[in-house]
C-alpha cells in the first residue's frame, strides 16, 4: 500500500472530494470513494467496456484509467444522463428497443454510445458498428444494442 | 422480421401476446440496479490459486498479522459432494479450500481476508505455495487412457459416471442398414463468460446472529441449502439474496466454494465479507463447459432413411463433479437427446465423463445441445453427400412429423413443427438463388456456404424428469405466490430467479389477463429467500413454462375469488362478470366495482362473505409438469477466404416455434442473444490449456466472445405450436438460440469448403483450424 493523495472527482456536475492511492483506477474511485455504483467493472483490462465513462466529452474505460489523471476533468456516469424524471433519449430507447436483458453492460453501452454521439451525430450505419464493437453485451446479441442507438441517433438529431 | 404491436391497453384488451416494454428496465438504464459488488464491505477476500494444475500442497507460508484461511482453518466445513444415483457414479468431493492436493490450475488454496480488496491483493502475492508437481492430465482421453494417473480415489481410470443405452433389436436393424455414416466430433471448451463475474457478500445480523448473503446467483434457495449443509448451520439462520445478476447462462447455477467460504467467514468474523471474481479469476477458475468428443455413425436405408444410431460421447468434466447438477449434466444430456429431432427408433451410446485436471464443468447455456446438434446435423450433411442427395431432402425424409412421438429414449415430444419450420427457413433464405450465386462466387474464386440445422429443444421439464437422472437433487417444481394487497395492487412472490430473462415483465401479463389488473400494477418479487418461496431458480428454458404455470394457476384462484366477491357487491351472478382494466363490470351493463375496492373488501369487510370466501387475497400455485420440446431450424450463409480462413457470415436466420409466446419482443430478444453466443461457441470462443495445464485463454482479449462486428443482422421467423404438456401452451426458449449456430454455421463452412474436398468437424472453427486443413490438402499429392 501507498501514500493517499487528495483530490476532486467532478461527477455529473458534483464534487468529490477523496484521498486514494496512486494506483486506484477511476473506476475503482467512482464507485467505492464516490459511491456512483451505476458504473460496472466487467474485465478491468480494457476490453469489455462495461466501465465506459464519459470524460471532457470522450467516452473513456475508466479501469484503464487511473483516478489522479481524471482531476479537474468532467465526469459523466449513468447516473447523470437522465434530467430529473425524463430519461435521456438513449436509455428510453434502450427501453423502448429491449436493448438490455441483464442490464450489466448497459451503462457502458450507453455512456459509449451517448459520447460518441455528442461528437459525431450524423455517423454512418457502418461506423456506429464499429463503435459499438468497442464494448460487450452478453445477452443481447447487439440486435437491439444497434437498434436502440440508430433510434437515439435520430431522436437526439432533433 | 417479425412486427410486434406495442401499446398501453386499456379496452380489455389481452397482455398476453405482446410486446410491452419490460419491467426491469427503469431502474437498470439508470445506473440504479443493484449487483452484489456495489455493497461495502468490512473485510474483502481475496484467493490464492493454485498455479499447478496437479500436485501436493507441501507448504503455505503467509506474511505475519496477515488473516490468511487455508484448509487447515476450516476443518469442520464440508465438501461439495453432489450426487447420483445411477450410471455408475462416483461421488468425489471438492474442498472449499485445497486440502493437500491441488487438482486445476485456479483452485483456491488460501482466502486473504484485508481491510480493502487491494490490501488483500498485495498480501495473498505474498503468500507462498510451494507444490510438489504431478503429471497433470489436460485431455479426456489421456485421462480415461490404461495405466493413467488417478486423480481421484473415489474414480478409478478417473471415469465418474457411464451411462449406456441400447435399445432392443438394435444390433439386426444396424447389420441390415444400406450404408453406415460417421463423423468424429470435438468440441473444445468454453466458458459461459456472464458479463458480471462472481461475486459473494456476506453479512452478519448480531442481533439474530443471522448471516444475509448476496450472491450473484441463479439459484438462490439452492445456495442456502447448499451452504447450511457445507457449514453444518441452520437453514434459516441463513438468507440468500440475488440481488440483480449480471447474466448467468448456467455458469451461476452451480455453487462455488468461494460463496461457502465468504459465508463461513462471515460467521467467523461475525461482521461483513465482501469478494468480487476478477475476470481471470472467472475465465480459469468458475466453470468450463462443452469439452466433449462425440463419435457418432449413423446407419441409413437404401432410400437415406435413418435407421440407428450410435454415440460415444466422451465428456471432459474436470477436476470435480459441480452441483447440484453432477457432471452427468453434459454426458447425460447428451446420451438423453442426440436423436434430436428425427424419426430414429434404434440407439445405442456409451456416455462417460472424464476427471481431468482442468477447472470443473458445468451446466452453460444448451448444456450438451450446441454440440450433439453439431453432430447430428454434420452427421445428416455427410450422409446427404454419400447418398447424393440435396442436405434439405435427407432432412425431409427424416425429420419427426406426427406427434405425440416417443423417442428411442423414451422422452416424448409433444406436437411441434420440426418440419414446417424447416420449410418456413428454406423458402425464406431462396436456396435457389443462393446456390445460383454460390456458383457465380466460385467462378470468381470466392467461396459461399450454406448450412441448416434442426433441432429440438427439450424445455420447461420438472421433477420427473431430473429424477430419472437419479440426482439425489431433484429440481423441477416451483411455487408462487399471488397476493392482491388492500389497495388493490398486486404482488407475485416466485421461486424463479430470473437474470435478464424478463421474467417480471412476462408474469405480470398471465397475472394481468387472469385477474383483469394491467402489468404496471403488479409487482413480480424474486431473489431473496426470505420472501421468496422455496423454489429451484432460473435454468434449462424453464421458468416462463413452470413458474408461468404456478402463476396462471395461483391467479385462477384469485380470479375465482374476485369473481364471487363481484358477485356479492354487484349482485350479480358470477358469470356475467368480466375483470379488466382494473375493474370488475357485469357484462351489458354500466355496473361495475374496482379490483381495489374489492381487494379492500376482502380484507376489511370478511364478515360479509362469512362461510364463502376465506379472508384475505392471497394465492399459492405450484406446477410441475412433465417437459415440452420447442423447435427451430437455422440457417446460415458464409463467406469464407481461403487464404486467411476467415469466416464473415453474411446471413443468419432463424425459424423458430417456441408454443404460445408471451411477450414476442422478450422472445425474440432471447434467440438474439443466444445466437450470438452460438456463434461465439462456432467460430471465435475456445479456453485453451497448454499441455502443463495452464490456461492460455485467461483474459478477453484471448477469450474471444463475439462483438458487434461479427455479428449479421439475425432474421427470426416464428411459428407458434400451442403445447399440450404446458398450461401456459408455451414452451421454453431461453437456450435455443445458442443450439443451432454450431451446426448451421459449420455445415454452411463445409458447403464452402466442397471445391477444396476438405471437411472441418471441430468447433470452434477457427482460422488457423480451416487454414491448417486447407494448407494439408495444399500439400497432399
């Protein structure tokens, strides 16, 4: 174990002040030090994806980051995409779509999907794949996964 | 495709049969489902495991202050030691914790018990194990191989079980057979790979000295038996949650030592121990499945008739026997149901599970299905060519028609459509114009297949059913209770334990059609088995059919009762009275009172119905029926490049008939899913030792489950044969999917591979596999 060192998570607009090890993933950091559980830790080495959070506006995998690098950056978890009671489009088309079943990689998919979204509104039925091959649902075999995105895609397009 | 209404009802209008959105999904979109990783903890474990795959503890040497567990701690605790009854069986026991021995590389052989789950970590690399090695045994057959080293005691030539059939007049019909097939099957070994891994959490209530645990399971009652059993405690000083599981496909049926061992330390320590599985841990240590050789030759009439089979099926179980389920799971299943879907009164097979030094099997979606398919289906794809005929006509000459029809092993298929959903399959895909294609490809040096698979699926079975295995656990049966509560709304407790199935969502529409209250009212209640009632969980295709039927059966109770309460407040007879939309309202009139009002009458006012009704509105329904058989046949089309052995499969579709279909959106959703999984199983996912016994397969990156690229637009097609042994009429769909692409794919690669006149009959097909094959017969003279 190491020295702790201090530092502010910004979370869906709200400060986090905690002290954790050098080591400690952001993951590790929004879920245990900043009790933001929506976040869910599927490998921890960076390939399902299910840990994907949004940082400065870049869907990232927060096991492969660590807590130190994301100080003074803007986090967005599952946690902060809905206004209140109205559902951001994607997970009421995540909804209206059956894109989950288990609902264990579902916050990944949608703060993936919501990020690259946000940069590139018009992507093309072919990149949106590609993307989304970026994460890994065991459930739904994506049928819906894509389904629910092109649906998101058009109604966060108005 | 298929199109699915979506609405809100109202008007009377039957839940049942569409496509509502689910349930389950407010709170998982939001981030606010609960998993068992997401409670703290006081203490967090972490295990030491077991780097050899074979030899004797001869040392554990742990830094000083640090709380390491071993065997040695923990001598009261009880092996696992599932049992059967039958097939020669030998019961061997797994230790929570290695005690002496290891026997696969991952076994846990100390628990670290820190402050925070990087404390442990740091320690429990620390620890020192020192082995004496073994010669460790990897492969089936090496293991089951003369003079080969025992690994257990119990097992002797380290066969646990052997089951064989053979029927009466098998060896004439086999003498006078026209021709005789065979293929020489292997499947290689996969693990189910639940996006959530493993994870315990166990908490102790001083004040009743109970101990709450929180596992990510899918079997929660059974775990509680399981456990109090393992640690000689009183069942109900125990409470098992399943809180939301993060998907389970067989691999959470089983229990693992680490959950007894989380509990134990609970009990211990008497305060809250929390272990979260990372993924190596759960790719080399939870359970394996499918590593299985099938020999199977098939003896045909002059016309392509089948006439027998024969099976050896050699299953690798690993290094211990997992439960409740036994490994018989796979061998047996197998020896139960390879004459699948066809017309074959003649069988013989020997079944026999193999002790291995590789992790233990279990039960994974389709359990033996995906791979006595394969088998099947290759084995009707071969005979197709011997016989020179079309592999769509040597199904139709064999495929089951007239029902109900008693299998060579004595299971009886209900009415089903093995083959119209074939033709259903066949006039959507455009066989004509696919092979017309097919040769303009060829012609220009590129390579098509098409492949079909059909298949039965044995679903919704109870206790008979599990009992004729001879398990000493006898699974099957399920019990709900349905209580309207004072204000009208309603609650269904159930012994299901649904993990993305939907369940809530499906339930609440045979509850919402009997009693006339809309989905949105009714609570579905499952995981936790303090409120739940005693049931066996979500596993083999059975919970919409059995707790399904428990629930039609306890809402008929409550239907009953609300009708005779109508009748007293409306003063009307009963059978004028219909219940929907919330009410009750005597038919052609404008009379009507709400379900609330009589549900509040029920309890407040049961002077009223003094002698009639018995207080209250609370019903109990068990079911237990005999088993249903749903069916399907898939097709696929692929593109293959000889030069890499790539495979791109550019068309999937699926016929399917799964009875009565309750909400077709969760329908169809399940077949996606389990296609998918198919196809990892098919082309991609293999867990792979060295000949040491090392994993080599230990991250995802390794470990290949499909991603969104490989996988086509999958097509679904339905028909809907109403089952006659389910009272619900529908049959079981939850692993179907994952039965059919195996076969489908890899008879769509050999249709591919016909020019260069080689056949792979090993899944999954990888690239290196089909390039090896073709670099062979590059060389060959």
């Amino acid at each position: 174990m190491s020295e702790k060192t201090a530092l502010t998570l910004t979370i869906n607009g709200k400060d986090h002040a905690i002290s954790v090890e050098p080591r400690r993933t952001l993951a590790d950091a929004i879920r245990e030090d900043c009790g933001q559980t929506g976040t869910h830790i599927g490998c921890e080495h960076g390939v399902c994806g299910a840990c994907t959070v949004i940082v400065d506006d870049a869907p990232v995998r927060s096991c492969l980051m660590f807590a130190v690098q994301a100080e003074g950056k803007k986090i967005r978890t599952v946690e902060g995409l809905a206004d209140g009671d109205t559902l951001h489009p994607m997970q009421q088309a995540f909804m209206d779509n059956h894109g989950l079943q288990c609902g264990f990689c579902t916050p990944g998919f949608l703060m993936l999907a919501v990020g690259v979204l946000e940069r590139e509104p018009d992507i093309s039925d072919e990149d949106l794949i590609d993307v989304l091959s970026s994460n890994l649902c065991r459930c739904t075999g994506y049928q819906n996964i894509i389904k629910s995105v092109r649906a998101a895609a058009q109604e966060m397009r108005k | 495709m298929t199109a699915h209404t979506k609405g809100s009802g109202g008007d009377g209008m039957k839940w049942v049969g569409r496509s509502i959105r689910r349930l389950e999904d407010p709170a998982l979109v939001r981030g606010k489902g609960r998993f068992t990783a997401d409670l703290p903890a006081a203490h967090w474990v972490r295990f030491v495991r077991s780097p050899n795959a074979a030899g004797t503890i001869k040392g554990i040497t742990a830094p000083d202050d640090a709380m390491v567990i071993t065997a040695a701690d923990i001598k009261g605790v009880k092996k696992i030691t599932p049992m059967l009854h039958k097939f020669s069986y030998r019961p061997v026991g797994q230790p929570i914790l290695a005690d002496g021995e290891v026997r696969f590389v991952g076994e846990a052989i100390a628990a670290v018990v820190a402050a925070s789950e990087e404390e442990a970590e740091d320690i429990a690399d620390l620890v020192e194990i020192e082995i004496e090695d073994a010669l460790p045994l990897v492969d089936s057959r090496a293991a089951v191989a003369d003079g080969a080293r025992q690994i257990h005691a119990e097992a002797p030539g380290n066969v646990i079980l052997k089951g064989e059939v053979k029927t009466p007049g098998f060896d004439e019909v086999w003498a006078g057979a026209a021709k005789i097939v065979k293929i020489d099957a292997r499947s290689n070994r996969q693990n189910a790979t639940p996006m959530e891994a493993r994870a315990a959490h166990a908490a102790y209530d001083s004040i009743t000295g109970r101990i709450t645990l929180h596992c990510t399971t899918q079997m929660p009652h059974l775990m509680r038996t399981a456990i109090a059993d393992c640690l000689g405690m009183p069942e109900s000083d125990l409470r098992v949650v399943a809180p939301d599981v993060g998907g389970g496909f067989g691999q959470k049926m089983s229990l693992c030592a680490e959950y007894v061992l989380v509990t134990w330390l609970a009990r211990h320590l008497k305060s809250s121990v929390g272990w979260t599985e990372d993924r190596r841990e759960n790719l080399i240590a939870s359970f394996h499945s499918r590593d299985q050789y099938i020999a199977l030759e098939g003896a045909f009439d002059k016309d392509a008739k089948l006439l027998a089979l024969r099976a050896d099926v050699l299953s690798n179980v690993g290094a211990y026997s997992c439960f409740p389920t036994t490994s018989g799971v796979e061998p047996l299943m197998a020896m139960a149901e390879m004459p699948g879907p066809y017309d074959v009164q003649q069988y013989q097979c020997v079944a026999r599970g193999a002790l291995t030094n590789t992790c233990t099997m279990a039960a994974y979606r389709g359990v033996s299905r995906p791979v006595i398919t394969f088998t099947l289906e290759r084995l009707m794809d071969k005979a197709a060519k011997a016989f020179a005929i079309d592999c769509i006509d040597i199904r139709r000459r064999n495929l089951i028609t007239t029902f109900p029809y008693k299998s060579a092993t004595g299971l009886e298929y209900d009415e089903a459509s093995y083959r119209q959903t074939m033709e259903m399959a066949v006039e959507a895909i455009n066989v004509p114009a696919f092979r017309a294609r097919q040769q303009l490809a060829r012609e220009k040096g590129e390579y098509l297949g098409i492949g079909f698979a059909t298949f039965s699926e044995r679903t919704g079975y109870g206790s008979p059913a599990f009992a004729a295995r001879g398990m000493a656990i006898t699974p099957g049966w399920e019990t709900v209770h349905v209580t309207v509560d004072p204000s009208g709304f309603v609650e269904a407790r159930i012994g299901s334990s649904p993990h993305g199935q939907g369940l809530r969502t499906t339930l609440a529409q045979i509850i919402a059609d009997e009693i006339g209250v809309p989905p949105g009212m009714i609570k579905v209640v499952h995981g936790d088995t303090d409120t739940a009632p005693y049931g066996w969980g979500t596993f083999a295709s059975r919970s919409l059919v059995i707790s399904g039927g428990a629930t039609l059966i306890a809402s008929r109770k409550i239907r009953a009762k609300l009708l005779k309460i109508a009748g007293h407040m409306l003063e009307a007879a009963e059978t004028d009275i219909v219940l929907a939309d919330g009410k009750a309202k005597v038919a052609g009139t404008d009379r009507e009172v709400s379900i609330a009002a009589m549900a509040r009458e029920a309890y407040t006012q049961t002077h009223r119905f003094k002698g009639e009704i018995e207080p209250g509105l609370s019903e109990s329904g068990t079911y237990d029926p005999p088993g249903t058989f749903s069916n399907a046949c898939h097709v696929a089309i692929v593109r293959l490049d000889p030069e890499t052995g790539h495979v791109r499969i550019e068309r999937y579709l699926v016929a399917e008939d799964a009875g009565r279909i309750i909400n077709p959106m969760i329908a169809d959703g399940q077949v996606h899913g389990g296609v998918v999984q198919g196809i990892g199983n098919a082309l991609l996912e293999e867990i792979v030792y060295d000949d040491s016994g090392a994993i080599l397969t230990a991250n995802l990156a390794d470990y290949m489950p499909p991603t969104a690229h490989e996988v086509p637009p999958i097509e679904l097609h339905h028909m809907e044969t109403p089952s006659t042994q389910s009272i619900t009429k529908a049959k079981g769909l939850g692993e179907g999917g994952t039965i059919g692409p195996p076969a489908a794919i890899v008879n769509a690669i050999n249709d591919a591979l016909t020019p260069f006149n080689v056949e792979i009959d090993t899944i999954p097909a990888t690239p290196q596999r089909i390039r090896a094959l073709l670099r062979n017969a590059e060389r060959a003279p």
